[in-house]
C-alpha cells in the first residue's frame, strides 16, 4: 500500500538541485478513498490513531509539516508561495486536528441512512445524498473524552458493549459504564446542551451524567 521513490528538488532559490525521499500511499492501500481527501477531519482522525510497520502515522504528518513549516520561513520563495499561512495548508490543517485528538478517545463505527440530525456524525465532505442521506455504509467517528477508567480499574480505553440506533438519535454504551447520545437535541433529548457539526474537526461527546 505504500512506495518510495527518490526525487530531485530544485531548490527556488539557489537552484541546487537536492534528493529527497517520497513517502507515498497508492490506490492498493485499504486508506486511499476519496473521503480521506476529501473529508480532512475525517482523514485526521484515522491519521491520530493509525500505526504502521515502521510507527504512527501521525509522527510522519507532524514531520512533514514541520518541514513545510521551516521551508516557508527559510526560503524566500516558499514565503511569498505560503503568504497566508506557513507551511502547505492542508499538512498543517492535518497536523493540526491529529494533535487535538491526542487526549480524546475515538471510536469508529459504521452506519448509514438519514443524518437529519446528525445522528451519523457525518459531514458533506462523507459524500451525502441530499447532504442528509448515507446511502452506503459510512466510517462514522464518535470522539468522547479520555477521562474514562475501564472496568478492570485500568486506564485502558473503554471497550464499547452495545450500539443503540433509532430514528433520530445514537448511542454508544462502553463497558466503563459511560454512555453517550448524540442526535436531535431540539427538546434538550439528549440529556445536555446542544453542540452542532460546524465545530472543526469534530464536537466532543460527553457521557450522560447520573445515569
């Protein structure tokens, strides 16, 4: 799923040409879809949490846009090309969201029809019939706090024990106990204050209190 090749870079302002190493995935790779580039929360997410032959992908991302980062102000040329932001913008979008779930829990799940209200934590960029409707099974990321202690009295991550779907709401039971509702809050039915999807890269959920 993945091939290096050795490239020439032709420095802008010297115009010494260097060799490089390109790290690349190819469409063999069961992580090179559409979504993934085109869902950059999404795509930051399974990055956090992902670990190859040779260690966590998100080592690779923070690498790479560190490099971008310090090109942008060492080169004159890569500071006029980066004008609005340092580094390349997508990198450092990446980079940035993967680090914002390095003290959260993640669960991946998968589901598919209506997310009228979110029920699916989808976005458009999932690729959304009527920007509401998964018509195919979607990768769906719940992302909850990790403050959780799991049923041993360890600090591992809570396994989930039990999915519960209806027509407007989801929730995730773990076997810490905590549970977790997203969904139509439009009468306060999930039990806490309202949080919307427009919040980058993706709202918390919290565990239902008390119960």
């Amino acid at each position: 799923g993945y091939e290096r090749d050795v490239i020439d870079v032709i420095e802008d302002d010297t115009g010494n040409t260097v060799q490089a190493l390109l790290y690349r995935g190819t469409p063999a790779n069961p992580a090179f879809w559409a979504r993934a580039l085109l869902d950059i929360p999404f795509a930051a997410a399974v990055m956090a949490v992902a670990v190859g032959p040779s260690g966590p992908n998100s080592e690779y991302l923070y690498n790479l846009d560190r490099f971008l980062a310090d090109s942008a102000t060492s080169s004159p040329a890569a500071a006029t090309a980066f004008a609005d932001h340092t580094g390349d913008s997508d990198t450092m979008e990446l980079a940035s969201m993967a680090r914002s779930f390095e003290d959260k829990t993640l669960y991946f799940m998968f589901g598919c029809g209506s997310n009228q209200h979110e029920q699916l934590l989808l976005t458009r960029a999932a690729g959304l019939v009527n920007d509401d409707e998964a018509h195919d099974l979607k990768e769906v990321v719940l992302v909850v706090p990790s403050d959780c202690i799991n049923s041993t009295g360890d600090e591992a991550v809570p396994r989930p024990i039990q999915l519960y779907c209806g027509g407007g709401h989801s929730a995730l039971l773990t076997d810490a106990g905590s549970l977790y509702l997203w969904g139509w809050n439009e009468h306060g039915q999930l039990g806490h204050k309202d949080v919307a999807m427009d919040k980058i890269p993706y709202h918390i959920i919290d565990a239902l209190q008390d119960v």
